[in-house]
C-alpha cells in the first residue's frame, strides 16, 4: 500500500501543471455555463424535473465519463510510450502499485471539479428543490466516477496500444446507446443503475404507473440495490484488472521497432 500512496501522491502532484489544472478549470464550468445559458436564455424556466434530468446527464454522466475516460484509460499505454514501464515492472508489486495509483489519482482528481460545478450550477438553476437535486447528485457522482474509472482502466489494459479507441467505442455503444434500449441488455451498463437511482431517490414517477417500456429503462428493483451493484463493480474491475497485469506481457517498444 506504501507503493501505491507513492504513486497517488506523485500523480497528483503532477497534475497541478498549468495545462492540467486549466482541463480542471473546464471540468468544473461545463455544467455551469450550460445551466446558465438555459436559465437565462430560455423563455421559460424549465420544470424541477427537467432541471434534475439536466444535472443528471451533465454531472454523473458527462463530466464523470469524461474526466475518467482521460484520466484512467491511458494509465499502462502512457508508460509504454514513455518507455518507463520495463523499470516498473521489475520491481516488486510495481505494475500493481501504477494501476491502483493512478486509478485513486483519477477518481480524487475528477469529482473536486464536478462537486464544485454541481454546487454552483444548482442553486443557479433556482429549480425550488435545489438541496434535494443537489445531494442526490452528489452521491450519484460518488457512485460513478468509480464504477466509471474501473471500467475504463480495465479497458486500457486489454488494448493499451488502442486504449482510447476502445473507451470512446465503450462509452458511445453502451453507456449512450445500449443503456437506453429498453431491454434486459441495458442493465449491463452504469447509467442503467445511475438512472433507476436517480428516478426513487427524486420522486420522478410513481412505479405503480410505469408503463412496460419506461419499467425496462429504469427497473423496479429498490435503490439499494442498485447502490450496492455500484459500489461492488470498482473492487471486481480491479481485481480483474490486476490479475490481467500479472499475465500480461506488455512490450516498451514502439509500434515501429516491432
């Protein structure tokens, strides 16, 4: 676990670069700046439920899959290219230490900017029910950004030479479009479960009244539930995605010396 702190540590000191903390910056305005436009654009305000949709789709699914998309997928193909992965790998639990770091790295770097967009856009929206929108949205984006980082570092693992290909295919085939197939295949996803949360703990509709095709969209199964399933898919990723390491073979040279 010391390797591992080492890792994070340096990580994070390494992002507070100029260019990184301006992506940071960035991070942080996206929600606000859209939230702003509608509000004071819109000929109308919206309802409070389309205002808890919007946080929805720009917080715990824009701005977490984004921030760990680039944070996290390019955590072994980075040290590849930099050719510093041979001197990680021999020492003991180094490849293991990399994955683990960089990973709490991601996750501690990606929800400040979204936490504190959220706690400017919210009140900015003056939906009526702000503290309840907004503290739904925090435990969401608590829940994502894991499940999300896991994902997308597991992905970097199996094709690091391709890793940014496979998480933009991942992230447009399954979590943008097979999550809102309303079938049994949607549940594989995350937004599946970030949204059947989304719906009981906002009072969005009354399950008793759900049609057959919104029931296939957002589930009947109780929110802890799907809490639970969320909070479990980071520590198995891992797992997996150790493991993976182990029995890899991963080669420091270039595509063209090969």
């Amino acid at each position: 676990m010391g390797n591992v702190g080492a890792v994070f540590l340096f990580e994070w000191r390494r992002s507070l670069t100029l260019p990184r903390m301006a992506w940071w910056g960035m991070l942080a305005a996206f929600p606000v700046f859209i939230v702003a436009l509608i509000r004071f654009t819109a000929y109308r305000s919206p309802p409070p439920s389309n205002w808890t949709w919007l946080f929805f789709a720009l917080v715990p699914m824009l701005v977490s899959m984004l921030g760990t998309l680039l944070w996290t997928t390019p955590a072994i193909s980075a040290e590849l290219e930099r050719r510093s992965w041979v001197y990680l790998a021999v020492r003991p639990n180094g490849g293991t230490a990399v994955l683990l770091g960089k990973y709490l790295a991601a996750v501690t770097w990606v929800i400040p900017p979204a936490l504190l967009g959220l706690s400017i856009a919210v009140p900015l929206a003056d939906t009526g029910d702000s503290w309840r929108i907004w503290w739904t949205m925090v435990r969401l984006l608590c829940l994502s950004c894991p499940a999300y980082g896991a994902i997308y570092l597991l992905l970097g693992i199996l094709l690091p030479r391709r890793a940014m290909v496979l998480a933009v295919a991942y992230t447009l085939i399954f979590e943008l479009v097979i999550a809102w197939v309303p079938a049994v295949i949607n549940k594989l996803t995350i937004q599946y479960r970030l949204r059947a949360i989304l719906v009981q703990w906002c009072d969005l509709s009354d399950i008793a009244v759900r049609p057959s095709g919104v029931l296939a969209l957002i589930g009947d199964d109780p929110a802890w539930q799907h809490v639970v399933i969320l909070m479990l898919i980071p520590p198995t990723l891992l797992l997996i995605a150790v493991a993976i390491l182990r029995w890899s073979e991963f080669s420091a040279s270039a595509e063209s010396d090969v």
